[in-house]
C-alpha cells in the first residue's frame, strides 16, 4: 500500500518527488502543473460556505467539532464516498499527496486520512 501525504499549498514544494499523484482537494481549481483537481474530495458548498461566513477567524474550538461532525457524515454519502474508494485504488498501488489551501490541523485533508488510517493506510504530514 501507499502511504497518504497531507501538505498544505504552501507546503507543495516540500513534497518529496516520487509522488507523482497529486490531488487538489479544494472547492476551487487552481491549474497547477502536476496536480489534478478533485472537487468530490472538498467540502460540500454548503458546509464551506457556513465555515466562510460564521467560523473562519473564530477560535477552532467553537467550531471543529461540528465541522468534523458534518464533513464525515458527507463521506458516508456520494459523490465523496466514491471519491474516497477511488482514493483508496490508488493507495493500493501509489504513494498520493492530498492538497489544500489550510495551514493547520484543523483540515478536512486530516479527516480523511484519519478515515483512510482506519483502512490500513499510512498517513504523513508534510510541514
């Protein structure tokens, strides 16, 4: 199995060469060269909105819990779902690094691959 690589945008060129499958897990494309889009592993829009409009800037302990609480209820359910076993057939197989936009642990990249952990899949933090 793979291992699952959690970097932040600004983290990108940390990511060691070798993992060529790279996915950008955001609502929005940003056309990076090497990277692929993948929309269906982003938080929904209505969940992201509500973390643009009431809690970003907020202490994290007024809101994380629920955030977490709503992101994994939306990766029981599709399109996420299927996104996630599609995840999973590439870690059979390939190192993947995971992308977005946050700087901090308090991220749905980190949900996912504490989801994936459960799975057998190893997961490392690049900072």
């Amino acid at each position: 199995m793979g291992k699952l690589y959690l970097v932040s945008l600004t983290k990108l060129k940390l990511l060691p060469d070798h993992i060529i499958i790279r996915l950008l897990i955001t609502r929005k494309n940003l056309n990076i060269d090497g990277v692929v889009w993948c929309p269906k592993l982003a938080p929904s829009k209505p969940l992201f909105y509500e973390y643009l409009t009431k809690w970003k800037g907020n202490q994290v302990n007024n809101w994380w819990d629920l955030y977490t609480e709503r992101f994994k209820k939306e990766m029981e359910v599709n399109p996420m779902l299927d996104a996630l076993r599609d995840l999973y057939r590439l870690l059979s197989y390939s190192d993947v690094a995971l992308i977005c936009f946050c700087n901090n642990r308090q991220c749905h990249r980190y949900l996912i691959g504490e989801h994936l952990s459960k799975h057998n899949i190893e997961t490392v933090e690049v900072v």
